[in-house]
C-alpha cells in the first residue's frame, strides 16, 4: 500500500505552494502525533509490561495507524488528474477507518468484547479492493486536468487548531500527566499554522500585484487590440471604396456603375425615366503623350470633377478606363445636361501647371423597358463613335440607324480584309499641276476599291470602317508601297517628265503606331525611291496634339520625306501648328475655293493663306478647283501649285503615263 501511494502522481507546485504544503502536512502530523501521545501514553506501561508479542502487536497497530494517517495525507493533498477521483476518495476512506481503528485499539484495551479490530482490517482490504477496481475501469476514459486541491482542505490546518486547543483544554481540566506534551504540541500546531497563514497573506499580496500587472496588461492589450480594430475597420472600409470606386479620380467604377444602372432599369416600372451617356475625351493621348502622365492623369482629374459638377443629383458618374467616363442620368432632360457638361469642358482646365482646354465626345442612350446594363451601355458607346466621327466636340443620342451603320461598317470591315489580300484594291492619281504653264507637277494617290458582288465602293463608306477597326494601318502601308512603286515605274519610263512627287494621306492612326518612319524608310529603300519624291498628307487633327505624331513627321523630314497638311484651314487651324509641325506645304480646303470668285470677304482667306505660305516659306496647293474663273483668281492672288476637276479627275496610272507622254509627229 505504501509504495502504490508513494507512486500516486503528486500535483506540480511553485515554491510557495511547496512551502504552504509542507507546513499543512507538518500540522497534521504534529496534530496527529499530540492525539496519539495523548492517547498512548497513560497505556504505555500497560502495552509494554506484558509479553514480547503484545509488545510489538501494540507497535504494529500505531504504526499502522501512522501509515493510514499517511495514506489519508497523500490522498487529500493529491488530488485528482489521472487518478480517477472516486478511487482516491475510497483510498481516503481506507486511510480514515484504518486511522480511527487504530486510535480505539489502545482504548479498548480493556474491554477486549468491543474490539473491532478483527472486523476493521477486511473492511479495509474491501474498501482498497474496490478503489483498485474503480481505477481500473477508469483506465480507458482519458485523464482529466490536474486541479488543486479545493476549498475543503483550506480549513484542514484551522481545524487542526481547534482540535489541539480542545485536546489541551481536555488535558487541563483532567490533570492528565501528558499535558506538557500536549500543550507543546497545540502550541506547535498554532505556530505552524500561524507560519502558514503569514506565508498565504503574503502569497496573496504577491498574487494581487500579479493580478493588478495583469489586468493593466489586459487593459493595455484591450487597448491595443481596439486600435487595431478601428485601423481594420479603416482599412476594411478603404478596400471597400477601392474595389467600388476609380483610384485616379474617386469616381464610382464600372463594376458599381453596372450596378447603379441595373437598379434604375428595375425602378422604370414606377415610372422614373434614365439614361446611360458615355463621354471621351477628344485629343485625350496626344496631350498626354507630349505633356507626360502626370499632366495626363491631372487632367482626368480635372474632368471628373467637371462632371461631377455638372450632373443633377441622384446621377451616377463613373469611370470606364482610360478617358472614358459615364454616367447615369434620372429624369428626362438630359440633353441639357449633355449641352452643359461640353460648354463646361470647352473652358481652360487647369493642370500640373498648364491650361488645357479638351473637348468630348458624348453618346447619350435613353433606357428602354427590357434592357439590360450592358445593353444600354453598349448604345451609348455606339452613339458616343457616332459623335466623334461627326467632328468631336459633339454629343449624340442613339437612334437605331446607327446600329445599322455600325452593323455596314462591320461588314464592310470584314469585306475590306479579303480586298486587302485578293487585290480588289487598286490606286488612281489626281494631278497636282503648276497654274502658271499648266505643267504636271506631281499627283496625289487615292484608293479605290472594286467590290466583286457590290461594284465600286466609296471611300467615304470604307475609310472611316477601317480607321475605326484599324485596318487603316495595313491599308496605308499598302497604298504608301503601291504609291512608291509606281512612282519608281514612272520615274524609269517617263524620266524628266515623271511626276515631280507623290502624295499619299496617312492617317492619325498610322503616325501614333510605333516605328512609323522606319516603315517609311523600309518602303522607299525596298522600292528605290528618293525621299525627294514622297509627300505624305496628314490633316490637322491629327497632329495638333503634337506627341508621337509630330515626332514621327520629323523623322520622315529626317528622311527626306515632305509633309502635307491637308484640308488646311478646315480644323484646328493655328499658327501655332505651322510653327512646331514640320510642315512644307499647306493644301488649302476646297471650302474655301469654292467662294474665292465672289469678291470681297470671300477671297480673304484664300488670300492671307497665300500670303501666310509665302511669309513662312512653304508651297501652297489649291484643292477642289473646278471652273477655269476659279484657277484664274488663284492664279492672281499668287498661288502656283492646284487640283481639281478643271484640271483633270484622279487617273489610273496609264492614263498618268499617256498624259505625260508626247504625242508622235505627223508622217
């Protein structure tokens, strides 16, 4: 029993606690060896006057009654854990009886009829039996957590007190000769315990300190952790506008622009009219090519708050990407707000330093029953192209003839790809002559196309198809190749009187792809062709926003190469132009042609065009002349170089070649 109860696993303890429980245990032992004393001791001579064996069956019994007091010990300070706790509570049980046994052996001495010792000793072998079997049964369930001993043991030391008090008065009042013992050991047991209770007091003041760090640590730690919920609401609510709103401007995106749309279309039912309008920044890339990015995005900026100002309330304004915005109108007079938002944006902008003044295109769709938020946008960006290819500047509202525009461009998109790989292409040359002798001085290469089931298309048809599908690149490198080849043939069979030059149109769209002058290069190395003899024609718009076009012009007049600006006076016409283009002629617009035979305020453009060509040193052509009235008063007013109808209509190259070749003389 002694080893099984030395093998009990114990609880682990701080110092203290190992101090607090040392002295409970001395007080028990002290507390059990004073009862014991005063039990023993008026027996002793009795015990030990007879034979050997009562003797030793005396000693036998306290010792006995020692180990079960040492059993109750071990078990109560234990506690439980992987012990199960009713096994332990029957070990304490055996150690209670075995103890109390003990202790009424030596009083029963005399009266041996009351003994119960014989009856004692198989009640606690059951009772040791059953604690075994209740530990084995438990042996499957997992180990519960070691607690400390609870608050039944706290008073086990005041008791103890008590009983030692008790005991010595009983000594007293009995005049028993052990009361010098006795009251040694309730003076011992009080000591003990008064030790203990000085070491509790202080554990527990030490145990408050504790306490108090811990709660200002947890008050500290409450205090961090709030900060760090407010920062992860604020960041929750940042991510939250970032994933909903345009990080540039703070517009709402497209995805809660979306949204917004399909939430007014389900409100038409009630009677609240909307509209989608989408609007792009004309000319948006060139200032942002020659300005920077940062002048660029001051700009978008700049425009957000534009429209934002500008929109009645309860509208929504978002950004596409790019320079594309949108917005969601209620109500019905939008075309006001549209008409407001472009005489806004006509205004000098103020960005990162400079005055910009931007126009937009807008395409206004009105919403119907059934559509959807792709739909309606879908319709505005249509009538959004439509205003551009209108002249920019503009806004349109959507009419169903323009899907079928854009359905025939489509179309003749498509169309327009095979023609560029079966040859269904081919170019003619309008003459460009000198007024003065009637001479041709060069001619200007136009594009023509024979559809196989269609006949003949215009160029005003296919022209714009390509540009917006981008087909107007392969179409110019084909023509300004074709242009460079016949131009090398006429050179080789016509020699002097081969056209001084060859004019070919480049769009915008060419002048901003990448590597633009080196293509040139490519074909006129490939061809033969002196630079000297190229022109090529750009309108105004596409270079007044300087940037890559304007670059790309002077690396072709690196080359060599002349620049055209065509349809002059038609556009943004500023002499700043003529100053920071690397220009060498100017086509004057046959608009103005047209009236020069009218006299008066009439003939002043044309006139202070002539006079600006010759103050800048450049060549003038004439386009559009019809009547020889017309050719006349140009020729008075000084110009030299013209074409038109009066002169001749475009040529196929033959016809070039014939016009130029003297006819054989007379046998």
């Amino acid at each position: 029993m002694m080893i099984g109860l030395l093998r009990i696993p114990g609880i682990r303890r701080t110092g203290a606690a190992w101090t607090r429980f040392g002295l409970d245990i001395a007080t028990v032992i002290v507390t059990t060896l004073t009862f014991a004393w005063h039990l023993v001791y008026p027996r002793w001579e009795t015990w030990f006057a007879g034979s050997a064996g009562g003797t030793w069956s005396a000693l036998a019994v306290v010792a006995g009654g020692f180990i079960c007091v040492f059993a109750f010990i071990k078990v109560a300070f234990t506690g439980t854990g992987p012990i199960d706790r009713r096994a332990l509570h029957l070990l304490a049980l055996t150690g209670a009886v075995g103890a109390g046994g003990g202790s009424l052996a030596p009083l029963l001495a005399s009266r041996p009829h009351l003994n119960a010792g014989h009856l004692i000793l198989p009640a606690t072998c059951l009772v040791l039996c059953l604690a075994a079997d209740r530990q084995l049964r438990a042996a499957g369930v997992p180990p519960a957590p070691v607690p400390l001993p609870g608050r039944r043991l706290s008073v086990m030391p005041y008791a103890a007190v008590v009983a030692t008090g008790g005991l010595l008065l009983v000594s007293a009042v009995q005049g028993t000769p052990d009361h010098v013992v006795v009251a040694a050991g309730a003076v011992t047991v009080t000591v003990l315990v008064a030790a203990r209770q000085i070491i509790a007091l202080r554990d527990n003041a030490a145990l408050l300190q504790q306490l108090d760090a811990r709660l200002h640590d947890n008050a500290r730690l409450v205090r961090q952790l709030d900060s760090r919920l407010r920062d992860l609401h604020t960041y929750q609510r940042k991510l939250a506008h970032q994933a909903s709103h345009d990080a540039l401007t703070g517009l709402a995106n497209r995805t809660v622009f979306g949204s917004a749309t399909t939430d007014a279309l389900a409100r038409m039912a009630d009677g609240t009219a909307a509209s989608v309008a989408v609007i792009d920044l004309d000319n948006f890339k060139g200032i942002n090519d020659e300005l920077g990015h940062a002048v660029g995005d001051a700009l978008l900026r700049a425009a957000a708050e534009v429209l934002t100002g500008c929109v009645p309330p309860g509208s929504t304004v978002a950004r596409l990407g790019g320079d594309e915005y949108a917005l969601l109108l209620r109500g019905t007079d939008h075309e006001r707000t549209l008409h407001t938002i472009t005489t806004a944006l006509r205004r000098p902008l103020h960005c990162a330093g400079h005055d910009l003044v931007v126009e937009a295109s807008i395409g206004l769709a009105p919403a119907r029953p059934g559509d959807t938020a792709a739909e309606l946008l879908r319709r505005a960006d249509v009538a959004m192209y439509e205003a551009k290819h209108q002249g920019k500047g503009r806004f349109r509202v959507y009419t169903c003839a323009m899907d079928q525009r854009g359905a025939e461009q489509a179309r003749v998109a498509a169309d327009l790809r095979t023609a560029l790989d079966t040859g269904q292409l081919h170019l003619v040359y309008q003459p460009i002559v000198d007024i003065t002798d009637g001479s041709l001085h060069g001619v200007e290469a136009l594009v023509r196309w024979d559809h196989p089931e269609r006949g003949p298309v215009p160029p005003a048809e296919f022209i714009p198809a390509a540009e917006r599908t981008g087909l107007i690149v392969p179409l110019g490198g084909w023509i300004l190749a074709e242009a460079c080849a016949q131009a090398v043939r006429w050179q080789r069979r016509l020699g002097a009187a081969a056209p001084e030059t060859v004019s070919v149109n480049v769009s915008a769209r060419q002048l901003r792809e990448a590597g633009f002058a080196d293509d040139v290069a490519a074909v006129l190395h490939r061809t033969g062709l002196p630079a000297r003899h190229l022109t090529v024609e750009v309108t105004e718009t596409a270079v007044f926003d300087g940037g890559a076009a304007v670059d790309a012009l002077r690396a072709l007049k690196d080359l060599g190469v002349a620049v055209a600006l065509d349809d002059f006076g038609t556009g943004h016409s500023s002499l700043g132009l003529l100053r920071t283009c690397p220009v060498d002629l100017l086509k004057v617009d046959k608009s103005f042609v047209d009236t020069v035979t009218h006299g008066g305020e009439h003939a002043v453009i044309a006139a202070a065009l002539i006079d600006i060509s010759n103050g800048l040193h450049l060549r003038a052509v004439a386009e559009g002349v019809e009547t020889a009235e017309q050719a006349a008063e140009l020729r008075r007013l000084g110009y030299r170089y013209a074409q038109g109808y009066h002169y001749a209509r475009p040529l196929p190259p033959d016809a070039v070649t014939a016009l130029q070749t003297p006819a054989p003389a007379a046998a």
